[in-house]
C-alpha cells in the first residue's frame, strides 16, 4: 500500500478541502446513531457537528402559539445555513446560532470553525438545490413508524424530560409535515437507511433492529478498495440468529440495492471489517466495538456506512488537489 493511503488520517488534516455529510430524517430518527463509526474513527478533532435544531427560527413557545411544526420550512432558517454551509466549505468560521432543548428557547450564537469533516444533520439538510450543493454525500434516515415514535419517545421524554402525552401529541401534528417536507428528501439521498423490528426481537427489549442499507452506486469510488464480509467466519462463529438479505429496490425511477441485516454478529467478525479499514486508510486502531461479544445489526451497518463515506473521501483525495464547492 502507498505511502498516502497509510497517512489518510494526516492528509485530511492538511488538506484544504472541508468534507460535508447531509444527513436527513425526522426528529428521534437515529441520525447521530449511523454516524458514530465515523466519529470514532477520525475523532473529534477532525469531525464536529451541525444540527439543524439550532436554525428554527420559532422557539417552543412560539410555535404552539402559530400552530406550526419545526418539520415545516417556514419554521426554520434555511437561507442562513445555505450561507453558512458556503462559507464552512470555504474555510471561514461562522456565527451559529443555538437551540436549547432543555428551555426551547433560541440562543447564540457562537463562533462555528470548521473542521476537515463537518455532519449537518437536521429535518431539512437535503432539502433544497442551494444546501445540496455543498453536501458531498447525503442520506437519509428513515425507520418505520413503530421504531421512531418508540425512539422519540425514550429521547424526549427519558432525556428531555418531556411528558408523554405531550410527545404522542406532538407525533400525530407533525405527521403531515414530514410527508410533504422532510420524506421527499429520500430522492436526493446518496444512501437510505430504513430501520425496522428485528425478527429476533420483535418487542425491541434487547436494542435489536433489522437495518437495510439503501444505496446507488456512487458517480466516483476507489475501485482497488473494499470492505470484506467473510460469510465463512460469519457462519462458523455464530452462536445467535442472523440473516443478511439482498434486493434491487428502484426509487423515484433510481436502480438502488438494498442489503438488509437483522440479528447480532460476532465482534470476531466485524473486527474484520475493522481491520480492513484500518489497512486501507491507515487509521490505527480502529476499536470501536471492542469488549463487546457480539455486535447488532445496528452497529455492523453504521461501521459499512462509515467506509462508504471513507471511499468517497478517499476519491476526492486521489482525485487531486482541491475539494469541490
């Protein structure tokens, strides 16, 4: 292997080019749960987040008294972070402002410098031509109705201390929205997440889902780069049911695969997936799931996400110098 692909990590670090991941769904949908491979393979140092709460431009008070949802577009300064996100890409700090989930109220802003990786994660990332325009990958998160209304709920009322009927409440008003703003966001996404009940724990009481990973191929990949799936270990070590699936899916006239995991997974078998990336990019170590016996579907899937994103990075490395804007 090269020289350059061994200092990965360091040639980020010195290049000029400010990465941007959109990364769309509704609110409680696991959206910082997918990318936490990324985060912990690169660190805080190179990755730093955005979320798009902090650009309502209603606060909680505010929009009870107009009767508006913070999933609807009006309720959200989108023209500040397409500013903003042109003036991340192009290196300059910015003046954030700040939403407060404890007070629902609006506060900031603060000072906002990029780092060489930055996560804009929000209702509304994808959702107009001028934000897409600086995303170099997008996707969505998108788990069925049972999952997130039962994640929304342990988020809103177990650490926001919201009260339960208030959040039920707040489930059925923003139904409308999400399908005419936040779902069409699904045909701009470079890879979908869809997040379902686990055939081997239909209640949810282990932390189990069946994940699939939705995706087209990208316009651009590093061709002598992969990431192995040894279906040999993966059946002689397993002890606990799982299934992998296949499927050609078409969205909005796209051709996309969809490869489903459900089940757990040995860690001797997705250490081998952390080993791969470790040798093709140069970061060591990469133990994000070390100590743990066993690995959930969830968390094998977020590991192959973050190697999709690498192999984009990667390419724009190899593509020569600059970043796109």
């Amino acid at each position: 292997m090269d020289g350059e692909r061994l200092s990965f990590t360091r040639t980020i670090a010195s290049s000029d080019c400010i990465f941007i991941i959109g990364v769309a769904g509704d609110s409680g949908s696991g959206k910082t749960t997918f990318t936490r491979a990324l985060r912990e393979i690169f660190g805080e140092g190179l990755v730093s987040t955005i979320t798009m709460d902090d650009y309502h431009t209603l606060d909680r008070a505010a929009r009870a008294r107009e009767g508006i949802t913070p999933l609807h577009p009006d309720a959200n300064n989108i023209a500040l972070l397409e500013q903003h996100l042109a003036d991340l890409k192009a290196g300059r700090t910015i003046q954030k402002p700040v939403y407060n989930h404890d007070t629902g109220t609006i506060e900031g802003p603060v000072p906002f410098s990029p780092t060489k990786i930055i996560i804009v994660e929000g209702l509304h990332p994808l959702s107009t031509p001028a934000l897409r325009a600086h995303l170099d990958v997008t996707l969505f998160v998108d788990p069925g109705d049972e999952v997130k209304h039962a994640w929304k709920i342990a988020r809103d009322v177990g650490d926001r201390g919201y009260r339960r009927e208030d959040v039920l409440a707040e489930i059925e008003a923003r139904k409308p929205d999400y399908e005419a703003y936040v779902a069409p966001q699904k045909n701009h996404a470079d890879a979908i997440l869809r997040v379902s009940p686990s055939a081997y724990d239909s209640k949810g009481t282990r932390g189990m889902y069946a994940v699939t990973l939705i995706q087209e191929q990208f316009d651009h990949t590093v061709r002598n780069i992969t990431l192995p799936l040894d279906l040999f270990a993966m059946t002689s070590l397993a002890e606990r049911d799982f299934a992998i699936a296949f499927r050609a899916e078409r969205l909005n006239g796209r051709r996309m695969g969809a490869v489903t995991f459900d089940g757990e997974f040995r860690y001797e078998v997705v250490r081998r997936l952390e080993e791969a990336v470790e040798e093709q990019t140069g970061v060591h170590p990469i133990r994000i799931f070390e100590g743990k016996e066993y690995v959930t579907a969830t968390e094998a899937v977020s590991l192959i996400l973050a190697w999709r994103i690498i192999n984009r990075r990667i390419f724009i490395e190899e593509s020569g110098p600059g970043c796109r804007t």
